[in-house]
C-alpha cells in the first residue's frame, strides 16, 4: 500500500522474506485521484474543506511516499518486482503471472483460471468513469505535477498520460 512506501526498512524488517511489488504510474494521474480521495477524508476531519487544505495534505502524502521509495528501493534486500501501469494495462495476464512466479507463488491452471475470471468480470470502468478536472478544480496542470515529482519520474520511467479517469 502506498502509505508503507515512506517506511520500507520497517516494513521489511517485519517481513524479511515478502517479495515487495512496487507499482508504478505517471505522478499526475495518481496525484490527481489522490485529491479527490484526500478530500473526502477531510470532509470527516473538516466542516468544508478548503482547496488548498486538499491540496496541502495530498502533496505532503506523496511526496511522503514517493520519497520514501526513491530513497530506499536501492537499500531493498529481498526480492522486488516493479509494476508499471501502462505495461500491465497492455497484458493484465501476463503481470500478474510474473509477479507470482518472481514470488515463488505456484502459477498452475487453477490460478491462471481463477485470475482470468477476476480480470473479465472486473475491467475497468465497469461502473462508469470518474472524470477529473486538475487545472479546473486545482489550478495544476499534469505538467507542473510531473515538475514537482520529477525526482520519482527521474528514477522509475513510467509512461507519460495524457489524462487521468
């Protein structure tokens, strides 16, 4: 989960043999979702809200994050797989088998089944798309996002979204 990203020597250390799968995906895409998670929180903690109150603990979370991970994927023992979003978009199937094979999990036929029912009765957008306005709700545009993670972007080489749903 992204919120362990910023304690990964803890994490290990309680999990010293896990196989740590890191997915990856354009900063602005996953800042952009980010807001609109962040803002509902805020509603339970604040009457309203402000846009920059949003604004302010989404950019804390994640460069929390993403630093946390920048920082201390080099100094991983154990084994790691990296998922980036575009490829597994490309061939679900096929990630998800590489990720349980690079675990040591058993890919048999059952579990090729199994994940094969999961990925056609649950595909994306299944219940309607979220449609995110940054520039018009933030004032950001995915370019000064991507600016401000430059360091994650630096570091991983995710593909570059035009728009995030």
């Amino acid at each position: 989960t992204p919120q362990h990203m910023g304690a990964l020597p803890a994490v290990r250390s309680v999990f010293p043999d896990a196989t740590m799968v890191f997915t990856h995906r354009d900063p602005a895409s996953v800042f952009t979702s980010l807001l609109t998670l962040i803002g509902y929180v805020l509603r339970v903690m604040y009457r309203q809200p402000t846009k920059q109150q949003i604004l302010e603990k989404t950019r804390r979370m994640q460069h929390g994050f993403l630093r946390g991970l920048v920082n201390e994927i080099d100094n991983m023992n154990g084994p790691v797989e990296h998922v980036y979003f575009d490829k597994f978009m490309q061939d679900k199937h096929g990630t998800i088998e590489r990720v349980y094979r690079a675990s040591g999990l058993a890919f048999d036929s059952t579990t090729e089944q199994r994940i094969s029912a999961e990925l056609d009765t649950h595909t994306r957008g299944r219940h309607g798309l979220f449609v995110y306005d940054l520039e018009g709700d933030f004032g950001l545009t995915r370019d000064q996002v991507r600016e401000e993670f430059a360091y994650y972007i630096d570091r991983f080489p995710v593909a570059i979204e035009e728009s995030h749903q």
